[in-house]
C-alpha cells in the first residue's frame, strides 16, 4: 500500500482542482467495505484515546498538556496517509482524451 500525504499526489486526482478532490476522497470513503472502515476507526482511536488520557494526568502533571497536543498535532501525519491510501483505490481512473473528442 502506498502512502500519499497530500490528495494531490494520487495519481487519479493531480489533474483534478481541491475542490473536486474533496468531492472524490469523499465518494471514495463512502465506497470502503466494512473491515477498512472498522481499521480507519480503531486506527484514529489509537490517535485519540492518548490525547484524553494525557489531558486526564494534567491534574497532577502539567508537562502532559504538552504531550496531548504533540499527539494530536501527529493526528494528520497518522492517519490521514492510511485513510488516503484505502481510498485511492476506489477513485475512478481518469478518461484519456483524445484529438478527436471535443
């Protein structure tokens, strides 16, 4: 599985502006079966349970504040490469165009 970290970098949607890349990645996800979609949930509770926990031990330890926005600022890097790479597959492959289509 590759990973992308941007929408721009699937091959199916360089062309495409952010807008309809947006509307793409959300078709997509609608298209994922049941065991990806269960492995993106766990995948961003792994990411979100931690920033709770830390911001729970704040009360007796103030440099966990610290640790919870780290995690959270690592969210994008974490899961968004996964949910991307699951998705490309469901993006339709552009039409080549032709000289004589107009």
């Amino acid at each position: 599985m590759k990973l992308y970290f941007s929408t721009k970098q699937i091959p199916q949607l360089q062309h495409l502006p952010l807008t309809e890349r947006l509307a793409a990645m959300q078709t997509a996800q609608k298209k994922l079966i049941g065991p990806e979609k269960l492995f993106l949930n766990v995948l961003k509770m792994l990411v979100v349970i931690p920033v709770f926990i830390l911001i729970i031990q704040m009360a007796t330890n103030w440099m966990a504040i610290f640790w919870a926005l780290l995690v959270t600022l690592l969210y994008p890097l974490i899961v968004k490469p996964v949910q991307y790479a699951m998705c490309a597959k469901y993006i339709a492959q552009p039409i080549p165009r032709t000289e004589g289509d107009k």
